[in-house]
C-alpha cells in the first residue's frame, strides 16, 4: 500500500516516540530491580541485598521490620535523614525554649510571631559574650540549634529542608554533619568577634556553611552540572547576605563567617565516597566526636544554670 509522505511522517514519527517512550519504561524498571543501590553513609555502590555497607558498615536498613522500613522511608528517606534530624532538633529546642519563655514572663506566647525573650535563650546556651569570656566555650555550639521566634525558626527551616538534603546526597551523612556544626560554630566565632557583646542564635551560619559548600563544589567541578550548582548557590549566597543586610537585627558576621568556614570545607574535603579503611574510620570517628561535642554542649547549659549573673 502506499502510504503519501504526510502519511509516512506522522507514522515514523508516532514509532519513534513510542520507542522512546518503552525505553524509558525499560529504564524505569531496570532502575527498580537494580542489583545495587548507595549507602547513605559512605555513598558507595553496594548490593541491594546487603544489611550492612561492608566498606564503612552502615546499616543499609535503618529500621528493621518490613512494613515499618517502608513507612518510615517515605517519610525520612535515607539520603536527608540527617537533615530531618536537625530539623527536628531545631523544632523540639524551640517548643522547649517557647513553654520556658512564657513560664518566665508569665504570659502567652510572645505576639503572633511566638518570639523567645532573651533571658531565655541565654538560658539555653545563646551566644553571650560576658558569659563566653568567663569560660562557657560551649555557646559557639548551642546557639546553632535556637531560635527566637516562630518566623525565625520557620524560615530557617525552609532553607534547610531545601539545601540539606542536596548536600548530604552528595558529600555523606558523615561530613554533612560535621560540615553542619563545624560552620555554625565559625558562624558564632565570627558574630562573637563582631558583636562581641550581644546574644545571638540561629541556624543561619550552618546554612550559610552548606551554601559554601556547594558553591567551591560548583567551582571545583567545571562541568555543566558543576556550573549549574555553582550559578544557583551564588544566587543563594549573594540573596542571603542582601536580605542580611537590609533586614535589622540579622547577624551577618554569622553568616559571612558560615560562609567561608563551608567554602574552606568544600576545597579541603573532597564529595567523592571514602573508599579506604582509614578514611572512612576517619570520618565515622569525627561524626561521633561532632556528636557528643553537641550533646555535650547542652549538658553543660543545664549544669551551669547560674552563671547568668556573673
């Protein structure tokens, strides 16, 4: 039969993007029963029947139980656990700082914007430089994860369900977290030579710290992809200093100094996976040291209580 050249057209045209269309089907499925999957800890390629990462010896499943597992990981998917968990320690710290603070001033949440008084967020471990000057090095730590009032709280909190997980996918539980807290604590080191007299709290300086982070990575990477995630976190830098400056009462020195502290991160720790034995030890050990380093800093809030008036 013959067929006009509309015809034949319209018809190599309707084959070809069927073809298309099953091999992206093919794909999907292949990408499904794939024999391995990456750790979330160390990122490395490993078989998707294994419990445990045999080079850093990660649980691969975090919760056991089938139907828990599955339910769990919709909710908290393995490549930005780390980032809900901060989050939720930026939300648990500050319902706990909110019910201290109305028990104090012996009234409702403070205005709409549920703001913090200040002699409540020293309390709990905001930066104070009379306070670090008699010895409390812990306040470079736990201001990172308190917050003075709801809008605070929630804009930081969008920024880091939006950035978080893109820099844990791609450095690693491990060095995100120490990149979290490593950058924050730069941030209130930098707002304490600053302003060395003022309170301060707040994620921003962490924030700031992934920022950075991503921006060497782009810079490091010249590949389209690199310039792509160097052009949208300068964006994102050059945005937060602006609004740092225009807005009153927002700390830049912590921001400026989260921002280097995750610049120098991303030029000195590589995003490849730690593959040998000493590095990815290396790594497990520091992100527990980070760890303890962070409890530890809020145990010692809660033992020096009185320390406010000195």
């Amino acid at each position: 039969m013959n067929l006009s050249p509309r015809l034949k057209w319209k018809l190599n045209r309707y084959t070809r993007q069927l073809r298309e269309r099953l091999e992206g089907v093919q794909s999907f499925f292949q990408g499904m029963w794939s024999q391995q999957r990456m750790c979330p800890a160390c990122r490395a390629l490993v078989d998707r029947r294994e419990k445990v990462c045999p080079l850093c010896n990660e649980r691969m499943t975090p919760f056991k139980g089938g139907a828990m597992e599955r339910l769990l990981s919709t909710f908290v998917p393995e490549q930005s656990r780390y980032s809900v968990f901060l989050l939720s320690a930026n939300l648990l710290l500050y319902v706990m700082t909110l019910i201290a603070s109305m028990q104090a001033t012996g009234g409702g949440p403070g205005g709409m914007l549920g703001s913090i008084d200040g002699f409540t967020l020293v309390r709990f471990g905001a930066k104070y430089g009379i306070l670090i000057r008699l010895g409390e090095w812990w306040r470079f730590i736990t201001p990172i994860f308190l917050h003075g009032s709801l809008l605070h709280l929630g804009m930081n909190c969008w920024v880091l369900y939006d950035l978080g997980p893109t820099v844990e996918g791609l450095y690693g539980r491990q060095k995100f977290l120490v990149l979290y807290v490593a950058s924050g604590a730069a941030g209130v080191a930098a707002s304490y030579l600053w302003y060395p007299d003022s309170v301060s709290i707040g994620a921003s300086g962490a924030l700031f710290g992934l920022i950075g982070a991503m921006v060497t990575y782009g810079y490091r990477n010249r590949r389209s992809i690199g310039d792509a995630v160097r052009h949208n976190f300068v964006r994102w830098a050059i945005y937060g200093l602006l609004f740092g400056f225009l807005m009153p009462g927002l700390d830049n020195a912590a921001h400026l100094g989260g921002l280097v502290a995750g610049m120098a991160f991303g030029l000195l720790v590589s995003d490849v996976p730690s593959l040998t034995s000493p590095a990815i030890a290396f790594w497990k050990v520091l992100q527990v040291v980070v760890a303890l380093l962070v409890a530890l800093s809020f145990v010692m809030v809660a033992l020096h209580p009185l320390n406010l008036g000195g």
